[in-house]
C-alpha cells in the first residue's frame, strides 16, 4: 500500500472537499435572507468536515488526539446532513442534490468510524506510517 504524505491523498478528505465545494456552489441560489443562516452553517461545517479530517491526520502520532478530531469532523458531517435536510424542506436544493450530498456525508461518516475505530493503522512511526 503506498505511504500517504498529506491529508490531501485520504480518501475520506478528498470526499469530504467534494462536498464542500459542491455546497458551496449550490448555495449561491440559496435566498439572499439565508446569508446569516442557513447558508454560513451548511458552509462552515461542510468545510470543518476537511479542515477536522486534515488535523487529524497531523496528529495521528497521539491516538487520543487522533480520533478527538475524527470525532469532530463526523460531528461536522452530520451537522451538514441537518443543514441539507432543511435546505430540500425550504425547497432550496433539489431532491436529486440532496440525496447525491446525503450519501457522500454517509460515506464520509463511514470513513471516518473506521478510522476512529482502528487508530493503529493511521499511527507514525518516525517515518513510516502503518496501514496508511
């Protein structure tokens, strides 16, 4: 298996950009009452989703911190299944979009407890890193 260098190469963050840059942009339709709302929440935890998977995999030398932060970002990602649910009931987004982002913040949620669950296979040691 070949050794991961950044965050960037995980899977589950190359997902999770995916999703946040695709909110990003179906947002802008969004009304422009919702600037404050609904769109700064869908927008800040979308991307919180990447920004926790990336300090985690930093700290994947401490599997205490290592999951912390995994935990963070599935908290994000569920956080964002909230914002989609009321974005498809205001009628902001499609049904097309809501279930196509619903099931990648399931897979990003998947990723991540396997993650949590097998912090050993993440951990750095010196240079090499295990199970990456």
């Amino acid at each position: 298996m070949p050794k991961i260098r950044t965050h960037r190469e995980l899977e589950v963050f190359q997902l999770a950009f995916d999703i946040a840059t695709e909110i990003h942009e179906l947002s802008k339709e969004f009304p422009k009452e919702e600037k404050y709302g609904l769109i700064s929440q869908v927008r800040r935890s979308s991307c919180s989703v990447c920004a926790n998977t990336a300090e985690a995999f930093r700290k994947r030398k401490y599997p205490g911190s290592f999951v912390a932060k995994l935990s963070d970002a599935e908290g994000e990602a569920a956080e964002t299944q909230v914002w989609l649910d009321l974005s498809l009931h205001f009628g902001y987004i499609s049904l097309a979009d809501y279930q196509r982002l619903n099931e990648k913040c399931e897979r990003v949620i998947g990723k991540l407890v396997t993650m949590s669950r097998h912090p050993e296979h993440w951990s750095v040691d010196g240079d090499r890193r295990v199970g990456g």
